[in-house]
C-alpha cells in the first residue's frame, strides 16, 4: 500500500465511524453531502490535471500505485473525496457542539 493511500486511510478512519453516531445525524443530508464533494473535486480535480499537464508538478511513482483517472494518481484523486468528506464532518460537529452548549 502507498504511503499516500495509508495517510488518506487515516485520515478517513475516525471521521467515518463518528459520522454513523446517531446525535451527530451527520447522514441526514447524504445529497447536500455528495454535491459538495462532487463540485470540490471536479473543481480542484480539474485544476490538478491541468497543472499535472502542464508539467508545474508531478508524483513520485515511488509513493502511489500505478493506478492513474485523467492523468492523475488514484490517490490524488480520492483526496479531494477523502480530505473534503473530513473537512465537511469537522464543519457539521462543531456547529453540533456549539449547539449543545449554547
């Protein structure tokens, strides 16, 4: 497994199990959800292939599997669903705790 993959791995694992906890009903707007991640990624998606493209970066073959969607590594592109579902989750459970303590 690449280093890439173990990191997003982590990154996804306590976000995930938490998002299931019944007060948080983080899986209630499940569409509002999946547009946003949708939009992120082929937003930021489509910028990293064109840069990709361009040449003003690259990935080390060394540090992702072969795999490749547009150009980009399979890693690179499930950040923009892994990192934005985590940024979401953060959002939503701290506008969760504030309510609980206002």
């Amino acid at each position: 497994m690449s280093a890439y993959m173990v990191t997003l791995l982590l990154s996804l694992i306590i976000p995930l199990v938490v998002s299931f906890w019944p007060p948080l009903r983080f899986y209630s707007n499940f569409k509002a959800l999946i547009l946003s991640i949708t939009s992120i990624t082929l937003i930021f998606g489509g910028w990293d292939v064109l840069a990709t493209y361009r040449g003003h970066w690259r990935f080390s073959d060394s540090g992702v599997w072969g795999v490749r969607i547009i150009n980009l590594p399979l890693e690179e592109v499930l950040f923009f669903i892994v990192i934005s579902f985590c940024c979401i989750f953060t959002w939503e459970s701290i506008k969760y705790i504030k309510n609980k303590l206002s």
